[in-house]
C-alpha cells in the first residue's frame, strides 16, 4: 500500500476506535444500574423474610369468650424451612448476582478502546504493510494474505497442504470480527480449514488475546495472532466434519466428484444422469426434466422445441440436419432427404416438381435462368433448356 491507503486506513479505524470508546463509557453505566438494581430488589426480598422471622418469633395470644386464650407460635418445621431454604436462597440469589455483575464489568474492561492518536494508528498500518506481501485497503476493509499454510496432525505423522488464505478486517466496524476465506483443498465436508466455516474464524483460547490486541490498536499483533490461529491445528477445536483426517483419509463413501467443477460434493447435494453416467453438484446443475418421457436429463442431453418451447431430451426430439433447429414428436415428423440423407423438419422438406421426391431446401431451388424450371440437385443435372442460349 502507498502513504495515501495508509492513512485512509489509520484513519478510519481511530474513527471507530473513538466511537467504541465513547459506547463503552455508556455501556459501562446501563449495565452497572442493571446489575445494581437487580441486587437490590433481592436484597429487599431477603430482608422482608428476615423481618416475617423476628415478628414470628413474637407469641401471638388470642382470648376467648369463655375465659379460655390461645398462644400462637411457629412451629419449628416452618422456621427451619424458611432459614434454611427460603433466606438461604435469597442471599445465593444475591451472590450470584453480584458475581455476574462482577464478571460482566471485568469483560466491559477487557474490551475497554484505548486512546491513541492518529500517528499511532499509521505506524500500526505501516508495520502490517512491511510485515505481509501484497497488504491492500479497500472499501474499509484491510486484507492480509496468509499464503502457503501447511497443517500437521498432533503426531506429527501427517501434512496438509491448504493453499493461501485471506484475512480480512472492516476498518470501519472491526467488532462484527474478521473474515478468512481461500484455501484450494477441501475435505469432504467441504470445508477449506479445520477451524473456519463460512468464513468465520474459530479462534478457540486465542479469543481473549485477539479481542484485547484489537480494542489496544495494536492491529500487528491482532494480525500476528489471526495468522498463527491459522497455521495452528487444535484437534479439540476443530469444526464437525473439519478433523484433520478428513483431508488425509476421507470418508468419500457419501459423496461424489462433480463432472463439471471436479469438487467433492454430498450426495444428497447434487443429482445423477443415468443418460450422460455424470453426476453435478448444485451449482453446476443446470439440467431439466423432459416432458416427453419424463426423464431427469442433463444440459447435454436437453434442447428445447422450436415450435412449441417444451423442454426435450435428445432420444425424444429430432435434429433437422438443415437449420439445426429441434423439434419434439408432436410439432414435427422426421423426413430423410432422398438426396443427401440428412434428417429434415417440416419447414426445411421440399418436393421437387419434376421427379416428385422429398428433399431438403439444400438440394432443392436450382432455377434455370433460361426457362425458370425448378429442380433438386439430381433432376438440375439432367434438365435440358431449350430456351437456355448455348
């Protein structure tokens, strides 16, 4: 990238820096008067129970008409359930709480945007243009290539080439994270790397450091870790289906090559032609259903009537050997020209006016400039015109 890209970067991604930092203060306010005022509430809940316990410890004497009186008191069972379960789960309540008020500010604080100039920012970009061959800025978004990324097994036993990769980074709202594409091996599953699916990173225990790195504006070593993330194999953390063995010793035995792209593909993915013995994945299935014998029939295999536009798998239409037009058995009837032998539609089938036979337009219109009679190419031949000047 020249100085001009370099600023343009630098500069929007303190803009973004300035902005986070800004929504962070907020944040950090509506989440402390959250987590505070649901403490709160069960604090007062406890202390309401506390309260019921001290008036009940209270005899309560209730006198009679007959000179008899009552003396209330609660019983033990109750007491004991409400100090043991009622109270003690109010006061878990409020640990648990205050807990998750503690973590969830610790995490506010690991993401908390750090304050650096613009100066800082273009040594940053400088330092990630140096360090990575062919760095570009574009539509705020900087792409660092990650090429020749080669991943072996824990043992050590198994190497897999997986092409160069792509690390891309919106500048401008580098939170919605970073998008790594490329790669030209793919396992069966169809992924290009273990731990990336659709282009989203699985950045397994390096989350924190990448995280921290990118809301630091130390954008080298976010990339540093991003690549390291990449050329790194955890088998733990691998996708479904993204198991290095899948590359060196696929299950192949529900799938299939595509003719067209020579991927492998699901079977359930794609579709057979018996007529053709190919089968194509989704996005080289281009073929149809012929309304005729109604058969699934591939592009090769179909065409398309040209009267009446239904759609025709080679067997059930006929190709006139003149305009090479096709034609189903309803729009059309196969002739064979008595001349060349070439198959023939309606509209290219002539009759010659002197030997009567059926010929095409091609072996036929021969006029003669002196009498005009016309003929197909095997009466022209033996036509005398005695009009003709010789």
């Amino acid at each position: 990238m020249n100085d001009k890209l370099i600023l343009r970067a630098a500069a929007k991604f303190k803009a973004w820096m300035d902005r986070a930092r800004q929504d962070n203060k907020t944040q950090i306010i509506t989440a402390a008067k959250y987590d505070i005022d649901r403490i709160s509430v069960r604090i007062e809940n406890a202390s309401q129970w506390m309260k019921k316990i001290q008036m009940a410890r209270i005899p309560k004497v209730r006198s009679y008409s007959d000179g008899n009186s009552h003396t209330g008191l609660l019983s033990k069972d109750v007491y004991r359930h409400i100090i043991q379960n009622t109270i003690a789960e109010a006061i878990d309540s409020i640990l648990i709480h205050a807990k998750y008020a503690s973590t969830r500010l610790k995490s506010i604080d690991r993401t908390d945007v750090a304050e650096l100039t613009l100066k800082d920012l273009i040594e940053e970009i400088k330092a990630i243009n140096d360090g990575w061959c062919g760095v570009e800025f574009r539509d705020n978004t900087l792409k660092v290539p990650i090429n020749n990324v080669c991943l072996s097994d824990t043992n050590g036993n198994n190497e897999v080439s997986l092409g160069d990769f792509n690390a891309e980074l919106d500048l401008s709202n580098p939170i919605n994270g970073i998008r790594v594409s490329g790669g030209n091996n793919y396992s069966a599953c169809g992924l290009s790397h273990p731990h990336i699916r659709d282009e989203h990173l699985c950045f397994g225990e390096g989350e924190d450091m990448a995280s921290v790195a990118l809301c630091q504006g130390r954008l080298e070593d976010y990339f540093r870790i991003i690549e390291a993330i990449v050329r790194t194999y955890n088998e733990g953390g691998a996708y479904e289906g993204g198991e290095l063995v899948d590359w060196y010793e696929p299950d192949r035995s529900d799938s299939f090559i595509c003719a067209n792209c020579e991927e492998w593909t699901y079977n359930d993915d794609g579709r057979y032609y018996e007529c053709c013995d190919i089968s194509l994945c989704e996005a080289c299935d281009s073929g149809g259903y012929c309304n005729s014998c109604g058969g699934d029939k591939c592009e090769e295999c179909m065409n398309i009537c040209e009267a009446c536009d239904e759609c025709i798998c080679n067997k059930c239409s006929m190709s006139c050997g003149v305009c090479c037009n096709h034609y189903c058995d309803s729009c059309t009837s196969e002739r064979i020209c008595d001349i060349c032998q070439n198959t023939m539609c309606d509209e290219c089938a002539k009759i010659c006016p002197e030997c009567e036979k059926e010929v095409c337009v091609d072996c036929c219109g021969n006029i003669c400039s002196g009498c005009g009679h016309d003929s197909c190419d095997r009466c022209c031949e033996s036509h005398e015109c005695l009009l003709q000047e010789s």
